[in-house]
C-alpha cells in the first residue's frame, strides 16, 4: 500500500485531534506508524515499500483568541 504525502498528513492531523493538543510528538509518531503497519499488512505488497519520514509532528495552530483589555478570562 502506497501512502501519499497527504495521506500521512491527514493521519497525523486526526491523531492530533484525537489525542488533544498537548499530546507528545513522541505518542503521536508511535501511534502514526502503528496505523501505517497496519494498513500495510491488510495488504500484502508484492515488493514492499521502503519506510518515509513521518512529516513534522508539530500540534496544530491554536485559534488566535482575542484578548480584551490585556486580562485572561477568569483570571
């Protein structure tokens, strides 16, 4: 099974997403390349593919928040 660029990324976002903003690069790798594995062995590839870099696993942007005379809410 071939994964393209995009593919990779949309599972890193997703993994983002489930496991929430603060979770560590590190988690997010394992469980990426976990979900890769497994994807590969329904398929059986007649020659395999060699492994790529996982792309950057950096959390995604938080929203921009406007702040309103320079206080935090509830504090």
């Amino acid at each position: 099974m071939e994964l393209s660029d995009e593919k990779l990324r949309q599972l890193v976002r997703e993994t983002w997403r489930e496991l929430g903003d603060e979770a560590a690069p590190e988690v997010v790798r394992k469980i990426v390349r976990d979900v890769i594995r497994r994807l590969q062995l329904k398929e059986t590839p007649v020659h395999p593919t060699p492994a790529r870099p996982l792309p950057n696993l950096e959390p995604p942007a938080a929203p921009a928040v406007e702040k309103s005379g320079g206080a935090a809410p509830g504090y």
